[in-house]
C-alpha cells in the first residue's frame, strides 16, 4: 500500500477513536513553514495535537520516530495554530501508533501526553 494511503487509513482510525471518546476535531495535516501536525482535536480541558505513525505489522516502532527534532517542529507548529485559532485550552502532546496488514487496521495504541511543550 502506498505511504500516503496507509498513513491517510491511520489518520482516519486515529479520528474515529478520537470522535469515540468525546473529542472534537479541529484539523488534520495541519502545516505551517516548518512543521505538520496530523490531527488537532479539543475536549473541554485541552488542545490536542496527535502525531500519528502509521506501520506494516513486520516494522519498528514508529513511537520511537517522533525524535527530539520532530517534538520541536510539533510543538512550533502548535503555538503557531494556537496564536492563529486564539485557543485558550490547556495544549497537550499525543502519539499513536497504528498498525496495519495488507490494508488493514490491525491495532491502534494511543499515548496521551506522551511529551511535553518543555521536554525538548
């Protein structure tokens, strides 16, 4: 399966899961000169930016990938989607990771808060 349709395929798992637990979503593949952010959703309490990695079943983690370069990008990123949508809410920093076969979701893990706007 091309990149761009999987990664698409987990966008769309990680929304629905998302959607499940209550959250709204703002955007997705938000980008500004420097940096994309996958999904920004809210709740009552946060701003959310999601960075999602989307895998074959055979490969590494793709957790491991959101590096300490990719944290500053997201991070930038989201003061600048902050400064544009004037959001008050409190940010906070997701991850998931979905795991896909032959086209197929085959499971989603979901890390909230899995850094900080400080931990870079």
């Amino acid at each position: 399966m091309p990149k761009n349709r999987s990664g698409a395929l987990g966008e769309d798992a990680v929304c629905v899961y998302l959607e499940k637990k209550g959250y709204k979503i703002l955007a997705r593949n938000f980008k500004v000169r420097g940096g994309e952010i996958d999904i920004i959703s809210c709740d009552r309490e946060y701003i959310v930016f999601t960075e999602v990695k989307t895998r074959e079943r055979d490969f590494i983690s793709g957790i491991d990938s959101v590096d300490a370069s990719k944290k500053k990008r997201i991070i930038r990123t989201a003061q600048s989607y902050i400064d544009i949508s004037g959001s008050q809410l409190q940010p906070r920093f997701d991850t998931a990771l979905v795991i896909t076969e032959k086209g197929l979701l085959c499971s989603l893990e979901y890390i909230e808060n899995a850094f900080d706007g400080g931990s870079v």
